[in-house]
C-alpha cells in the first residue's frame, strides 16, 4: 500500500517530545547555585546586573552563560528589567532571565536600591522587617543557573528573555511545584551543609521550568518550541537528532512521514523557523562544538560523525555559523576552560 499523509496519526507523540527536550537539555550541563533568602519589608529594591557581570563577579568559567532567577515565598514585587519589561511576580512565581539583561525587583517606592554584589559581599540587608516596619514586603529565594554549549542550541535559542512561571501550574510534562517544594524543604533543613543536594534540585528546577514553558507555548508562535508539538516536524527532528550522522535530506525527511517534499518543508519551515537542511546544519554543529571540547576525537572523526564525508565541507559549515574554524575554536575553548 503505498504510503500517503492519511496514515498518519495528527495526535503529538510525548516520547518524542520528552526525548527531543531531554536532548537539548541535557546539552545545556545545567547547574546552579543559591544567592539569598531574604525577607523585605516595604518598600524596597535590589539591582541584578547583566549576565556577563554576573558571570565575572561568580567568577564562572567563560565558557558558561549565567541565568538568573528569581523566586517569590511570600508576598509579591515586581521584575523592571533594562529593556523595559515589568512584570509582576506573586507568591508561588518564578522568573528565570533567560536574556542577562540587567534588572530590579522592585516593592513600592524606595528610597535606596540595594546592590546584589553589596549583599553578597556580606552587606547588611538594610531593608529587612523588623518590628517598626511591621508586615514583610516579600520573602525571596534569589540564584543562578549555570549553562555550557548555549550557541546554536535550538532549546536555549527558543526561550523567552525573561519566563514567568507559576509553581502550582500542573501539566502532563513537567513537576515544577514539587520540585520547588523539595528545594525550599531542603535549604530550611541544612542551609549550608546541604550545597549538594540543593545544587541537584537547582538542575532539576530549571529543567522542569522549561519543560511547563513549553507546554504553555502558542500555536502560532514560530520557533522550535513550536515545531517540536507539531506531531510530524516532532517526528522529523526526534530522527535528526538520534542520528545526525545519516544522509539527511528533504527528500528523506519528507518520505519517512508520508509526506511530498515541498508541503513537508513549507511545514517545517512554518513552524521551527528553519528550513529543515539548516536546522540539521545547526543541530550538527552544536553536536560538534561539544565534541571538540569533551573528546579527543580527531576534527576528522567529528566531521564524520555529524555527517560530513569531508574534513573540508565540515571546516566550511562550522566557519560559517560559529565564525572561526574548528581547530582555532578547540583550542580557544580549552585555553578559557
């Protein structure tokens, strides 16, 4: 019989779905630490600066971008971040900055704004309650998290600049409020011998944010996040990504699903953003920045690997999207490790 579109079931398949994000996430190395967990009264501000100064002042490797997030206890303030967003933050909320824009979480009016690096330094929380203040303004948990090999990945890429999320939502993909409740659990059981444990939760915290993001992402939004429920580009990148060495093409792509090449790409495309051969370009090249810096292999062995039959076309591809030959890029990423 010979295959046609019909034979396809239009319903989303959640092991690829699950897979396909376990991958791109996995890729990330992700990890993270706490900053404060402090209590404010009204009215009060703290500054958050850019990612790139976090990063110096956590003194973190080059190589990683520096997310940070905020989660509110009790209470409420708000997000004012330096390219305009203000976003209201409740009890039981979260926002990750996805963006490292510099930012402030703001309650009411203040006089003074209070510096993070102040406060890390060891600086006295001069707007804590106290008896005169009377009720708490909010009571914060405050980190990072901590992401290697964020070029040219299609998860990281997707995600919004600043994502709020909401710790009771319940989804079929993620477990957000028990993760949340275990990590608050474990910092008021062992604040400081706990690190471990608490740096483990910090992972799977994140993880399990990005995942309820996803499920909350429209239909019309075009970009990977999208093209990952879409039950036949699902399909497609789930096959690219277990095996980015074969011989891709449209053609194949396009036959696997029962579909004619032009209505698979205009799909494709419609939905990720990418036309199918470049979103594979990119996903192998993300494969091979990781391989230069974790493996021994041979720049050969890796071309092979992502499917390039040559040392050349490999070279010229890689030139293209991360802006400096293989070789030049290996030895520079092992120089800033």
């Amino acid at each position: 019989m010979p295959k046609t579109t019909d034979n396809i079931a239009d319903t989303l398949n959640l092991g690829n779905l699950s897979s396909i994000i376990d991958d791109a996430l996995r890729s990330l190395h992700i990890t993270g630490s706490v900053l404060l967990r402090e209590s404010y009264a009204s009215h009060w501000a703290i500054a958050i600066p850019d990612a790139l100064t976090l990063r110096s002042m956590l003194k973190a490797e080059q190589t990683m971008s520096v997310v940070a997030f905020h989660l509110v206890e009790f209470g409420h303030c708000s997000l004012q971040s330096a390219n305009g967003d203000n976003i209201v933050i409740k009890a039981g909320e979260m926002v990750i900055c996805f963006g490292g824009e510099s930012h402030q979480l703001v309650r009411g009016k203040p006089d003074q704004v209070q510096q993070i690096e102040t406060l890390l330094a060891g600086g006295p929380n001069i707007q804590r309650p106290n008896i005169e203040t009377g009720s708490e303004g909010a009571s914060l948990l405050c980190g990072v998290f901590l992401l290697q090999h964020t070029m040219l990945n299609p998860l990281f890429n997707a995600l919004p600049s600043v994502m709020h999320s909401k710790l009771t939502r319940s989804g079929e993909l993620h477990n957000l409020s028990g993760v949340s409740r275990l990590m608050a659990e474990e910092i008021d059981r062992e604040p400081k011998a706990g690190s471990y444990v608490v740096e483990r939760l910090l992972e799977v915290l994140c993880a399990e944010a990005v995942r309820a993001h996803i499920e909350l992402v429209p239909h019309h939004e075009t970009n990977w996040l999208r093209g990952i429920k879409d039950p036949i580009i699902n399909q497609a990148i789930a096959a690219i990504h277990s095996k980015p060495g074969e011989d891709w093409s449209v053609q194949r792509m396009a036959s696997d699903l029962a579909m004619s090449p032009s209505r698979f790409a205009a799909r494709f495309s419609e939905s990720v953003g990418d036309s199918p051969m470049a979103y594979t370009t990119k996903w192998r090249m993300n494969l091979a920045c990781r391989a230069l810096i974790n493996s021994k292999f041979s720049i050969d062995q890796i071309a092979n690997d992502v499917g390039y039959e040559s040392q050349t076309a490999f070279s010229r591809a890689f030139k293209k999207h991360v802006g400096v030959s293989p070789a030049f890029w290996r030895n520079q990423q092992r120089q800033v490790a």
